[in-house]
C-alpha cells in the first residue's frame, strides 16, 4: 500500500482520508469516525464467513460470466486470505454501527477490493477492483449479513459448543458410574429428603446437559437456511436467475455443511428466526449449567462449615486475607458466563421484535450477541469440564454422616405406622438431636422389620 501516512479516498459524500497502510476505504473510514461506540468488533467466525461468500459470488459471478476473470480470481485470493484471517486487523468496524451491517459489508468489501486489485497491480483509483460494483456483485448487505451470521454460527455450534457439551456429559456421565455406590441424603427445598445415591444426581446432571445439546443442535436446521441471492429485500434485484442456487452450492463446497435456500426469500430477509430459536436453545442451557454448577459449588461448601460431600480440585487462591483459602472458582465462572447469555437472549430479542417492514437493521447487534454467547458458553464449558468436573472427588464419610442423622429416613416407617405417626418420631428426633433409630428403640418400637425399612439401601 501507499508509504505515505495518509491518502484521500473520494465517495457519494465527498471527500475522506484514510491511513495509508489499511486495505479497507472511505466507507469504513467513515464508520469509524462516526461509531467509535464499544471498541469491540465481530468476531472471527464472522469475518471468515464473510469472506466465504465474497469468494463464493466471485466464483458463481465468474461462472455466469457477468466478472472478469482476473478481477474474479483475485478477488477469490483476497477473500480466501480474509477466510485465513490475514486480514483481521483491517475489519475495524464497531458492533453498535449503522443499522442492518452495511458498514461491516462494506469493510469487507473495501478490504478484499483493495487486495484484489493489489494483486492484479491495479493500485490506480480508475483502474482499481470496485468495492461494490465487483466484489459485492449480486449481493447487498441485506441477504449476505445474515447469511453470514448463520454460517459462523454453524461452525461456532458444530465444532466447539456442541463437542464441548458432548465432553461435559461424558465426564459427569463417568462421575456418575464411579460415584454410584455413594449413598448420601437427598434435599428438597434444602431440606432433608429421603435417600439418593451421590451416582444418581449426577446422571441427572449428564442427562440435562444431552437435553441441552440437543435442543441446540435442532437449530441448526434453521441456521442451514441463508438468502443468498434474494438481494435486496427478496426480489433478487440485479441478480442473474442462475446465481442463488449456484452460490448456495458453492458455500455448501466451502464449508461442507448442507445449506440451503429458504424456501421463501421474503422470510428469510424480514425475520431473524434461526438466531432467536438459537438464542432461545442457549439460554436454556445457560439455565441448566447455573442450576448444576450451584449445586456442586452447594456440594462443595465447606470444607468445614458446609455440607462438603463433595471435593473440587484447587486452581487458585481464594482469597487476598483469608490463607489458604479455596474458593469453586471455575464453577463461579461458567455462572458468570451463563448469567451474560441470559442476558443476551433478551437483547436478542429484543433486537429481534425491532424488524420493521423488508428488513430487521438490528442484525449486527444479533450478530455480536449470538456469536459471543456461542464463545464464551464454548469456552467456558470446555474450561468446566478440564479444570472442575474431571477432577470431582467424593468424602464418603461426610455423606453417610448425613444419611444417618436425616429425618427422612422416617419415610419408610410411614406406610407401617402412618403418617401422623412417622411425623410425631421424626418431630422429637429433631427436637432432641437424635436419629431414628434411637427415638424408635427409647419408645420400644425398633423391630428387626424397621430395622430392615431403615436401611437406606432399601430405599433406593
């Protein structure tokens, strides 16, 4: 690019300067005096999905022979660099920009002309690869952003939540084996309950979380669908009648995943249903893990004051006063996370109700709430399952402790002598901190039948 610091660039609103050394152009320039908002941008799922479908239109357009070839196939090289993630630094747009993505289309388009057209040697301004009228041949922003926000998503569900889900019912599925023969309490309302092996809740956990991922996974059925070629507002303006099924067939190639074309362009472009399913499938999980990771970190407490049935291996000091310490900090950051995906379901949605008429311009913030809850709900079950689940241990003693002092044991008495009954010998063993048995043998009551009824074991 040019040596000097900075260069002028020249469009519908007049005149701009650019830093010399950046691919991307006057629209993008403007975007980011005018958006200087959050400082964070679109993730690289995103960018590689963008540049996706640049190097699949340039490939269709080609074919149709409505491009060049040598404008198409650098373009192809400039967007498959993008797909590399060469050119990451260039895509500088805020989140919070102008509605609907133009911005952030443009920024691409700006960034892979500019390369194309260094590529070919054309660096002259009347000579040069055009940011719209090559590159974005037979798209807008309208079609190609939410297409690309559900092909990142895709990727981001299949080859990260997805396998991270699966790993996490693996391992509490391998807990839940090893921790079988632990008889324990059960509590509801965090009450005693009766009896319940320490193996059981957790293949509850397990079967939660393959509920979750499942639920997950049906939405990529709503996700395989993108617009591409709808243009506009669905018309297919400017559009050759061969080009949506053609570049359709060429993301397919690209990314070796079945998409497909709505079978109503005009859907597809009004509504944001594939990402508010997705979102809503993500909360949802968001919801499990906090009600697992409180009942580990309850399981946990401790160690000498809480019920500690359970060990968590230790990452980290807990504490800047207190030595030595401990505090369930993986388990506290996975309820972070899934606390911040609650939180982006209702801007999502919210988002999502804002569409008016042909279009919905909230799609960048769905795309930024979508794709960080899909990394950070990644990120942090991975974490959970390598520094927490795998290295759970048990204290036996603690848990048959508290199976013996539970009141609930008097449970099993209840078909035998009735309910009123079964109350009364569980009132005074509370009230005298005594177990059952003892109340049972002080009333002359203990039998080598209830004896038998009040092993736990019969009980589960």
């Amino acid at each position: 690019m040019n040596s000097k610091q900075y260069r002028t660039e020249y469009d519908s609103i007049g005149k701009i300067t650019v830093p010399a050394q950046v691919y991307y152009g006057s629209q993008t320039q403007r975007a980011v005096n005018n958006f200087q908002i959050s400082g964070t941008v679109l993730p690289r799922g995103f960018i590689k999905a963008q540049g996706i479908i640049k190097a699949a239109a340039a490939t269709v357009n080609m074919e149709l022979g409505k491009l060049p070839t040598d404008i198409g196939k650098a373009i192809i090289q400039a967007s498959e660099e993008v797909i590399e993630g060469k050119w990451d630094e260039h895509f500088v747009v805020d989140v919070y920009q102008a509605g609907a993505g133009t911005s952030q289309n443009m920024n691409a388009n700006e960034i892979i002309g500019n390369r194309a057209s260094e590529i070919l040697g054309r660096l002259s301004s009347t000579n040069r690869v055009h940011p719209n009228d090559h590159v974005n041949m037979s798209q807008s922003t309208n079609d190609t952003f939410p297409a690309a926000i559900n092909i990142s998503a895709v990727e981001m569900i299949t080859e990260k939540l997805l396998p991270a889900l699966c790993n996490l019912q693996v391992e509490l599925e391998k807990k839940a084996e090893e921790f079988m023969p632990i008889l324990k309490s059960g509590r509801t309302h965090l009450h005693d309950a009766v009896p319940i092996r320490l193996g059981q809740e957790f293949s509850g956990y397990a079967e939660t979380v393959r509920a979750s991922a499942q639920q997950i996974e049906k939405c990529l059925n709503a996700l395989y669908e993108i617009g591409l070629g709808g243009s506009a507002i669905g018309t297919k303006m400017n559009v050759d009648q061969k080009y949506p099924s053609k570049v359709i067939q060429e993301v397919v190639k690209r990314t070796n995943r079945p998409f497909r074309a709505p079978e109503n362009l005009f859907y597809f472009t009004q509504n944001t249903s594939a990402a508010i399913r997705t979102m809503l499938a993500l909360k949802e999980s968001a919801v499990h893990l906090i009600k697992i990771t409180s009942d580990l970190r309850l399981l946990s407490s401790g160690p000498r004051t809480g019920l500690a049935e359970i060990t968590l291996p230790s990452v980290q000091a807990g504490s800047t006063i207190m030595p030595g310490k401990v505090n369930p900090a993986i388990l506290e950051m996975t309820h972070m996370v899934c606390c911040q995906v609650i939180g982006n379901e209702a801007a999502l949605s919210t988002a999502g109700l804002s569409g008016q008429l042909e279009i919905n311009v909230m799609m960048p913030l769905i795309a930024h709430t979508l794709l960080q809850s899909l990394q950070i709900l990644s990120n942090a079950v991975s974490t959970l399952v390598t520094k927490c689940i795998s290295g759970i241990g048990v204290n036996q003693e603690t848990c048959t402790r508290f199976l013996e002092d539970s009141l609930a044991l008097v449970t099993a008495l209840s078909p035998k002598i009735g309910y009123d009954m079964a109350s009364q010998i569980g009132k005074q063993a509370d009230e005298q901190n005594k177990t059952i048995k003892q109340i049972l043998q002080e009333k002359g009551m203990f039998t080598a039948e209830y004896e038998k009824l009040l092993d736990p074991r019969s009980m589960i």
